[in-house]
C-alpha cells in the first residue's frame, strides 16, 4: 500500500508555514489540500518568489470550496482553485492570475466498466464540489447523455486510490500520475476509460482584484516565479526535485515520495499538464467554453468577457 502510505504521510504535515519576513505584509495563500508530490513545483515557486523578497504564509483547506470561501471571506489572499461560479455570482471581483495545471484527468474503474456509458447510473468519486472532477462528470454527463446515480467527495487523487483500493468505490476521476500509478500497481483490477480532450484549467491562482491592485509588487514577484518554474520544468523535468528544499513541508515527504518527483513531473509535463506560460487568454477562453459547458457558468462563452474572470497583467508583465 505504498500509494496509502505516501498521502496518510502528507496528511501529518503542519496546516500552514510562515517564510521570513522581508516586506511589511504577508501574502496569505489558501491551499486546497496538504502538501503533496503534486504542489513540489508550486513550492520550489514560492522559495524563489521568498529569495526575490515575497512575505508569505499558507494554510491548507481541506477542499477547493473552502479554499474558494476563504478568499471571498477575506480571510485568506490568493486562493487554488477554479472559481468560475463564485466570480459570476459573487459581487466581489474575484480574478485569476495564473493557471497551475489544466484538466488532464481520466475516469479510472474497475474492469466491469468499458465505456464512458457504462457509468450511467452508477456512483462515481470526485475531488470537490464545484472543481475540476466535479465539472468533469458534468461535461460527461452532458455528452454522453447519461446520468450519476451519486457524487461523494474525497479531496486528493491519491486518496480516492486508496478508495479504489479498499473496495469502497468502483468509479473515480484521477489526474495523470495516479492514473498511471494504480494501473501500474492494480492493472488487473483497474483501468481507464477512452476519455474526450480537454484544455481548460484544473487549477489556479486567484484573488480579489482591488487586492491585486494594492499588492501590484508582490503578485508580480509572485508570478514571475511561477513561470520562471514552469517554463524551467517544460525543458526539464527533474529541475522539482533539485530544487526542492529538503528543510520544506515536500522535502519532509516520504523519502519515496521524493524519489519519484522526477518520474511525476517528467509524464506530468509529457501529457501536458502544464502550460510554461501560465495559461493567459488562451486559457481563459478554454475556460469559458468549459465552464460553461459543465454548468458552472451562465451565458454563451462567445459573448462573456475573459477580463470578468482574468486579470492578465501579471502575465503580461512576464512575457515583457
């Protein structure tokens, strides 16, 4: 049960980190879950984004939702997740700075299963409500005219394996590693279903725009740091476990986990999770097809305006 081991070790780590202080303010950062193999890249950002002068500290949530509540709140600064429904609904003007990760996911289960069809009726395990997976099953539901006969949620790919594992789920939606992963382990019990193309974002950075604006500094060095890291990982791969630090809350991870970082980033980066330019337009408009295509969103995506949703300065900053 390495897979089980390698998440119920990540959940002992501590809820949040204070870097040192070397501006006035601190950026508060709502993660959507504890620290994993699949935030490495996103911490070895924040350690060059800390050297360059940013004052940070983060907090794990224990979903997107709340991850989401958070920043509305207040309570927290920049937010994961991809909040499509909160900024069409809210009165706060949320945007997003940076796509972390598209939706490269897969439907995993077990062999009784051989099509997307199959699943009609049938209950199936997601990350969170209103997330990627969740917009996921929409858009499967909307093609294939079928219909879930449930939805529970278990935040962490890794830990709906564990669910697969146990026998307490028979259907769930995985991104690429663990895909791989629990066929590589389990392939005689478990496989993935043919699954349609997708470009829009699982991940993201956001935050409400009136703070964008007063904290300009900070969420460019921020920026800048996340796609200095992403276009780095686009050449190579194993740059994650290089520069990870081993003092970190990745470095404190099972010394197996950190054996397979390259191995993670290297399919992780060939399958194209990752955009080295941080998404920008391109993926906002996928977004907007997405997201409304799953519900998420109201409107016809050729009318709605990207800038509702986007505040691309940051990135155009980069790419200056």
């Amino acid at each position: 049960m390495k897979i089980l081991f390698k998440k119920l070790a990540g959940l002992t780590l501590a809820a949040s980190l204070m870097a040192s202080a070397a501006h006035a303010e601190t950026i508060r950062i709502a993660l959507a879950e504890t620290p994993s193999d699949e935030l490495a890249a996103f911490f070895v950002a924040l350690d060059r984004a800390k050297a360059n002068g940013l004052d940070y500290e983060w907090t794990a949530f224990a979903d997107e939702e709340l991850a989401i509540q958070a920043v509305l709140s207040g309570q927290m600064d920049i937010g994961f997740g991809t909040p499509y429904a909160a900024m069409q609904r809210s009165k706060a003007p949320i945007r997003i700075i940076f796509q972390l990760s598209k939706l490269v996911f897969f439907p995993v289960t077990t062999m009784e299963y051989t099509s997307l069809k199959d699943l009609d009726g049938k209950p199936i395990l997601l990350h969170s409500r209103a997330g990627g997976t969740d917009s996921i099953a929409n858009v499967i539901e909307e093609r294939e005219g079928i219909k879930f006969s449930e939805r529970s949620y278990v935040p962490g790919s890794g830990n709906r394996v564990v669910a697969l594992l146990a026998g307490q789920a028979d259907a769930t939606i995985l991104d690429l590693s663990f895909k791989n992963k629990i066929v590589a382990e389990a392939g005689d019990r478990f496989h993935a279903l043919p699954m349609f193309e997708v470009k829009a974002s699982d991940e993201a950075l956001f935050a409400n725009l009136d703070w964008i604006k007063a904290n300009e500094k900070d969420v460019d060095i921020f920026v800048k740091a996340l796609a200095s890291v992403w276009q780095d990982m686009a050449k190579d791969p194993t740059i994650i476990r290089r520069e990870t630090n081993p003092d970190g809350p990745i470095g404190q991870l099972p010394a197996e986990v950190l054996a397979e970082l390259d191995g993670f980033y290297t399919d992780a980066v060939a399958g194209g999770l990752y955009d080295p330019n941080g998404g920008g337009r391109e993926a906002a408009q996928a977004d907007l097809e997405w997201y409304t295509a799953a519900g998420q969103l109201e409107g016809d995506p050729a009318t709605l305006n990207a800038e509702d949703f986007w505040y691309f300065a940051p990135l155009d900053a980069v790419a200056k």
